[in-house]
C-alpha cells in the first residue's frame, strides 16, 4: 500500500539568487527557511552548485545550525560535493546532474551508464547516515539503475510536463504525465521513496501530487516567485491547501 501523507520541500536557491544579485545579505536565505518552517513546510532544500551562483558554503553551514525540519542537500556527484556533504551530514543528499551553463538543472542524472561511478560515491554518505535521493527522468532503466546503486529515494524530474502544461502542449503533457505515473509506480514497487520537482506552478502540481506513491514534492523557483506577490507563508499555504486537496 502506497502512504498517504506528502511533504512540501521548499527549496530556497532563488531567495540566494536575489541577494547576490546585489552582493550582500538580503535577503537571507535562512530567513526564508525559518519562515517557510513556521508556514509548515516540511523540508528545506539547498542546492550548492560548482559556481556558487545562488547558494554559497555559508548558507548550508547556516541552515545546518538552524533548521528544525529536515535539509535536503542537493548537489552534483563531484569530490568537493562529497566532502561538504559528508562535513554536514545533511538529513538527505539529492544527486542532480549539473552543467555549467544550463540555467537550471535540465535532465535526470545518468544512473545507468555511471552506475559503479555512483554506487561508490554514495557509499560513504549513507554511511554518513544521509538518505539518497537520485534525480531522474521518468525512464525505466533509470528508475531501475537508481534501485541497484542503492538509493533510498528517487526524486523524478517533473519539468517537461510541467513546461507542456504551461505551453498548452495537451498531447505531450499527458505522455509526460503516463510516464510519471508509471514510473512512480515501478520505482515504490522496487521499495524506493519516490518524490518529484521541478517546475512545479499551482496549475500543475494537482495531479503529480495525487499519485498515491509520491512522499515529497520539492519546490522552488515558482514559490519564491509567487511570495513577492502575495508574501512567503501564503505562497507556500496555499501550495500546501492545492496538494492536500488533490490528496484527498
Ligand atoms: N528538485 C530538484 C532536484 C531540482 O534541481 C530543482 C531545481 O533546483 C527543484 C526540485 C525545484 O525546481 P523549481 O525551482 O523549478 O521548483
């Protein structure tokens, strides 16, 4: 049986795009956490790139020392990475593959082709006592590489159906969608956690949030957006009253 209950990550990259825009210290990325924590977030998640353009070391430092609920420590499979990680110990490690010039992460992480690569690396993290979480595309092989390597979790990268939704790309939207679904299903069957992110909007989470098996949605760019409008706690309740609903 699949479990009922769904968290809300937030991540917060973005309130650290904003403050170096400028330089400086506004605004604070923790300031952001703590106040998505008392809006009832259940998690943070920071992603600590090679260039350091929203997150820097001193932020995951910071929000290691403040944070109550639990921090998802995103990162890229690199030596650098695994060293900060394994200095932090965070409650979980989410691998993401990452290139310098996108924009954002674009694809899931090739677990297939770098399985011993990966399986190696994550090693000493879990025995570090942090879960695992592999991005992925919602591709069998890699649903399937993610459970050999020794995952915990696989977080499935929902952005192409998210962008089809919002491209009114009806057709392609609802073949992303069969695909996620599917493999939400294979991935819990193989006793991994599945969550999903990227690209989330009020207009799509619904129905992602409505596969019984996902246990965490993570969320960023567009709650970060959405809370210069209406402010960081409504933003992030209302998100919150959209996933519960389509829970239920
Ligand atoms: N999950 C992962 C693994 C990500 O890389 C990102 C983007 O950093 C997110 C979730 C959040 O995506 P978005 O900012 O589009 O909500």
């Amino acid at each position: 049986m699949a479990e009922t209950s769904l968290r809300l990550g937030l991540n917060i990259d973005h309130v650290a795009t904003l403050r170096n825009a400028r330089g400086g210290t506004n605004p604070d990325p923790v300031r952001a956490a703590k106040l998505a924590e008392e809006a009832g977030v259940d998690g943070i998640t920071a992603h600590l790139r090679e260039d350091r353009r929203h997150m820097v070391d001193a932020d995951i430092e910071n929000l290691m020392q403040s944070l109550t609920v639990p921090l998802n420590f995103e990162m890229a499979a690199t030596d650098e990475m695994q060293r900060i990680a394994l200095r932090h110990k965070p409650h979980a490690v989410c691998i993401v593959p990452e290139k310098r010039e996108e924009r954002t992460t674009e694809g899931g992480l090739e677990v297939a082709r770098e399985q011993n690569k990966l399986s190696d690396f994550i090693a000493p993290l879990r025995e570090a006592g942090s879960r695992i979480s592999l991005f992925v595309a919602a591709d069998m092989k890699q649903v399937e590489a993610a459970h050999r390597v020794g995952a915990d979790i696989i977080e499935l990268h929902v952005g192409a159906y998210c962008d089809a939704h919002a491209e009114g790309d009806f057709k392609l939207r609802d073949a992303e969608f069969e695909s996620l679904r599917d493999m939400s299903t294979y991935a819990h069957s193989l006793g991994l956690e599945v969550h999903a992110g990227h690209g989330l909007t009020y207009d799509c989470v619904k129905p992602i949030a409505a596969f019984p098996e996902v246990r965490e949605l993570n969320i960023g760019h567009f709650l970060i957006g959405e809370a210069v409008f209406r402010g960081l706690p409504p933003a992030v309740q209302e998100m919150r009253r959209l996933m519960d609903e389509a829970r239920h």
